[in-house]
C-alpha cells in the first residue's frame, strides 16, 4: 500500500473524521472511489490547483468562516 493509501485510511479511521462524514452523509466507500479516480487522473495530468486568494475568499469577505 503506498503512503497516500496509507494516509487516507488513517484518516478514514478517525473517529471524528466518522463523525463528520456521518453528519454529511458520507460513507467511506465513497471517499475512497473518488481518492482513487483522482489518484487515475493525476496520473495523466496534474491537477490545478486554485489560487489562494479563490480559496481564502468568502461572501462576507471575511476569509473562510462562513463559507
């Protein structure tokens, strides 16, 4: 099993990663299918990433927290 694999199941074992993903309605399987396309398509591409100021920007302009 290779270190990114490794990692998502850390987290995919957490209790409160659990948690969260039950609130969201999120099985496991699901986070795993879509780990693994990404993980297809990286292979073709590299995936782009969104500039900070596109992450960091909210409605409120104030920052993330009610995003």
């Amino acid at each position: 099993m290779d270190k990114a694999r490794e990692a998502l199941e850390e987290l995919l074992n957490d209790p409160i990663v659990r948690l969260v993903m039950a609130s969201d309605g999120v099985e496991p399987e699901e986070v795993r299918s879509l780990f693994g396309s990404g993980q297809d398509e990286s292979d073709e591409e590299e995936a782009e990433l969104p500039a900070l100021q596109m992450i960091a920007s909210s409605p409120c302009g104030q920052g993330m927290c009610c995003i």
